[in-house]
C-alpha cells in the first residue's frame, strides 16, 4: 500500500500536469518568424510572432504578440490587438537607419478595418511610434443629387454626381423629387482602415500610405476611398499627398 504522502504527490503533480498555463502554453501557436537588426548594435534578433486562436475551429486570434530575443539574451515582448491574418514587417519609417517593428491584422469587421501598431527597438529601448491621423476630411450632401468631398483646407472640394442613386436617397427622406436637399447632410467618413509601408525615395526611404472609406446614406453605399501618402520627419507624419478615387 503506498503512503499518504506518495498518494498526496502523485496528486500535487497531476495538477501541474493539467494546469492552465500548461493548457495556455500547448494553445500558443507560431506565426512566424523573422531576423533584424532591431537594436542598431549590427546583430540580428529573432522575431517570434504568436498568438492563440479564439477556439479551434476559428481562424481568429484572440492574443497576439510578438517575442524579440537578441543573441545576448536580451528578451522582450509587445502584445497587440487580436485580429484575421496578423503579421509583421521589419521596415524602417522613422529614418534613423534602424528597421522597426509594424503590425497589422483584419478586424474582420464589413468596413475592411485593420489593427495596426508601429514600435521601435533603437539602442534596446521599446517604444511605440504613433501612427499618422486624418485630421482634416469633410464630405457632405448638395443640391441637385451632389455629393461635396473636401481632402484639405487648402483644397478645391471634389463634386460627384450621385443621380444614379437619387431613388434610394429620395426613398430615404434626404432629397425630394425635385433633387433638392431637405435638410443639411454630411457624408460618412470612416477612419483609416489599412496602412501599408511604401517606398518614397531611395533617399528619402519609407512612409505609409493610407486608405478610408467615404459612404454616402449608409456603410455599404460607399462613394469612394481617400488615399493618403504619410511620411515620418523628426517625429511627426507629415502628409505628402492625397487624393479621391471614386468608385465606380
């Protein structure tokens, strides 16, 4: 007959065999994984992307993050947003001769949304870069079955015929038969949904450009996307350029 104490250790290590962090660790899966130089040092890193999946049967990841191990055992960790299709790129966009971290995954949402993060490992130091903004977008209904969509201050607002759709607005009280507005109208602007680095110059190097939807009563009346053209100088995106690409 084994003794109590033996019976109370076969017992102790079945529970740590059948732990959650056990569970948790056997959930892990691994994306990918990438090398750079992160730190500037001219060693290579390791990049490992990982996440966990919301259930098994789904291609969603509920956790996300990335582990970066240095070949001095230096180690770090940057946890992001869960999402569809996450990956990693090494690129360098503030321009300091050092490749940075950029992340993106698909919220899965009907708007084509993304989840983007931008982090720098510059001389070991972790730190997130913010990613550019869209601070001046304005869009709104006219007269005569007009759409007016205005990039930037300085700038001409684009006009666009929307009368092939005049059914649908009339039926939804914004003009009458006659095409006149019944009442003041903006248009709906999403906020940026997919970043994606871009090469400006050989010796200007990367920036990023952006795409946002503008829809007109509803989501999925889309009237077009904004591309923009962002580029990060001491600190701040400037944005180079913009412009208006109706849908067809």
């Amino acid at each position: 007959m084994r003794s109590v104490s033996t019976i109370i250790l076969a017992l102790f290590l079945n529970v740590i065999w059948f732990s959650p962090i056990n569970a948790k660790e056997a959930d892990v899966v691994l994306i990918e994984t990438l090398q750079g130089d992160l730190t500037g040092d001219g060693q290579n890193e390791e990049i490992s992307l990982k996440g966990i999946l919301f259930s098994p049967d789904t291609v969603f990841y509920k956790d996300i993050w990335v582990e970066i191990a240095s070949p001095n055992e230096e180690r770090w960790k940057i946890s992001y947003q869960g999402g569809y299709e996450p990956v990693v790129e090494l690129v360098d966009l503030d321009h300091d001769g050092i490749k940075d971290i950029f992340y993106q995954s698909a919220t899965g949402g009907s708007g084509g949304l993304y989840n983007y993060q931008l982090d720098t490992l510059a001389n070991g130091e972790l730190k997130e870069i913010p990613l550019p903004e869209q601070l001046f977008l304005q869009g709104s209904f006219k007269d005569d079955f007009i759409v007016s969509i205005q990039l930037t201050p300085d700038s001409d607002p684009y006009l666009m015929d929307v009368s092939n759709r005049s059914e649908d607005y009339i039926r939804l009280g914004i003009y009458d038969e006659n095409g006149t507005l019944r009442k003041p109208q903006s248009l709906m602007i999403d906020p940026i949904a997919f970043f994606e680095p871009v090469l400006i110059s050989d010796s200007k190097g990367y920036g990023l450009k952006s795409s946002q939807q503008i829809s007109g009563a509803y989501h999925a009346d889309g009237l077009g996307t904004v591309e923009s053209l962002w580029y990060l100088e001491n600190g701040k995106w400037i944005l180079l350029q913009t412009e208006w690409l109706p849908s067809n």
